[in-house]
C-alpha cells in the first residue's frame, strides 16, 4: 500500500521504553560536558543531605518527626541555584554544539 513508508520509518522504530535508538548517546554526550557534571555535582551534594533528612523523617527512619535542619537547608540554599545555572550553561552548550556538527 502507499502509506506503508509511514510503519517503517526510521524516526517510528523505538525499542521497549519507547526511546529512540540513540537517546543514550544524547546523555552520554550530556554527561561528558563539564558543566553538567559540575552542575549535577553541585545539586547532589548541595541538595541531597536536605532531602534525604526530609524524607527519612517521613517515613519514620530519622529521631525527630519534624527536624529543623538548619545546616543542610543553608547547604542547599547556597548551591541549588548555582547547580541550575552550570546545568543550564552546559545543556545549551551542548545543544549550539551538536547543532553546529557536520
């Protein structure tokens, strides 16, 4: 039939998670960008004692049922916006760069 060029483009073939087939090659490309991986660096470890604190109080692993961490919030609130801006830095740079490939 003539619309079955539709079923068999390359652009419709996904495996199982509904990804296309190079969709680990973008975060791999993402991940060698400095920026990034300072940018990812900075909220893990800026962010994450603050998270965990809170999560582990709502589900009843840490003493205080209503912690007041004050230095992991001060941690977080230092480094949350400087992680986002270093991600946004090294996405766009990635993006201009593969833009302007061969």
């Amino acid at each position: 039939m003539w619309y079955e060029f539709l079923f068999s483009a390359p652009q419709l073939k996904r495996d199982s998670l509904g990804r296309g087939p190079d969709s680990r090659d973008y975060v791999r490309e993402y991940l060698q960008s400095r920026w990034v991986r300072v940018g990812l660096g900075l909220f893990i470890l800026g962010c994450g004692p603050l998270i965990l604190i809170i999560v582990a109080a709502a589900i009843g692993l840490w003493p205080d049922p209503n912690p007041n961490p004050i230095g992991p919030g001060l941690l977080a609130f230092l480094t949350f916006w400087p992680s986002v801006i270093c991600l946004a830095i090294g996405v766009t740079r990635v993006r201009v760069r593969r833009n302007e490939g061969p």
